[in-house]
C-alpha cells in the first residue's frame, strides 16, 4: 500500500525496495504483503479504503493504525460498515487511532455500500478489479506514480460512486495488492529475481 518510491535499499544483506528500509515495521511489510497478490474482495476493498486514508499522509501513519482502523471499522466488514450512520461518525472521529477525517470517513462507509451492492449484483469485488489486468499482474517499472491504468481503474471507481480513488492512490492500491508488480530491479521479491 502506499505509493512509494521503490528505489533499492539493503538491510541485513538483504536488497529490498529503498522505501522498506526506513524502519522494522516497513521492512515486514515489504517482504510479507506489499506486492502479494490479494483476490480476497474483503481484502481488496479494505486495502482501497485504507489508501483513501492515506491521501495526504505517509502510508507509514496508516500502517502503524491499521489495526486501530479494523477495530474501529468492524473488520472492514462491509455489511456493517455500510449500516454505520450518524453515532458512528462521531464515534471515528474522536477515535485517536485512526484519522479523523469526515470526508474520508464518510468514503468508506459510502464505499461499503457500492462494495455491498457491486456484490448484490452479482459482480464479485476480486473479479472486477482483476479484470483490469487480464487477472495477473501486471509488470511496473518502480517508478511510476500514475499510469493509464490507474487512471483507467480511477475514472470506473469515480463512477460508481467511490471517493479518495485518483490515479495516484489507486495506483498505490495495485502495488499494494499485486495488480502490479512493482518491486524495484534488484529487490529479492523483483519478478526477475523470484
């Protein structure tokens, strides 16, 4: 998660993606989720939710909340996301855990609705963001910030309504959740290297 600068980096003699260098908590995350592909849609859309948090910020403030953000968002069940009202805005935004922030806030409880009703549907969360990619990664070159495809991906979400999805944060979203190989040449996780 996280658009990042994927620059090399090497920790303990081992070559990671330079962003994952800064401390213990980065490097994890690095070498066990950024990257891996996810097809679970809970966890697709959880992960979209958590990079509209992070617009503005470094992914690092909402990595060390992210449990804090599960607690206080019943998992990022979406059912019970998308019954949040009123009490329960007020409720996240004197939470210290998490960002407080209404108009992300009220995104993510708008976002469970599209999520629940794209599923009521009949179309699959997982299989709808996969689509784009042919369902198989799609090779990055650990530099870009934005690219037709998330712009692609940005613009159907917009839509359909979700909110905090320009082409940056989405594009931070595919590297997070593998839509994108991004790894930097030289990191033990590049695709050349695997």
């Amino acid at each position: 998660m996280g658009n990042l600068d994927n620059r090399v980096g090497v920790t303990d003699a081992i070559v990671r993606c330079a962003w994952a260098e800064r401390d213990p908590l980065e490097r994890h995350y690095h070498d066990t989720e950024w990257g891996v592909p996810v097809r679970d849609a809970r966890a697709l859309w959880e992960c979209l939710m958590l990079e509209g948090f992070q617009a503005g910020l470094s992914w690092t403030v909402i990595l060390r909340k992210r449990e804090n953000f599960r607690a206080a968002f019943a998992g990022f069940d979406p059912e019970r996301v998308a019954s949040f009202e009123e009490a329960d805005i007020l409720r996240l935004l004197a939470d210290p855990g998490i960002v407080r922030s209404r108009a992300k806030i009220a995104a993510t409880i708008e976002g469970a609705r599209i999520f629940n009703a794209m599923q009521a549907r009949g179309e699959d969360f997982s299989r709808y963001c996969w689509s784009f990619t042919g369902g198989v990664p799609v090779p990055g070159d650990g530099r870009a910030t934005e690219t037709d495809l998330s712009r692609a991906i940005s613009k159907d979400l917009k839509r359909r309504g979700f909110k905090f999805v320009g082409p940056t944060i989405v594009h931070a979203w595919m590297q997070a959740v593998g839509l994108v190989d991004d790894h930097a040449p030289g990191c033990f996780l590049h695709r050349d290297r695997r």
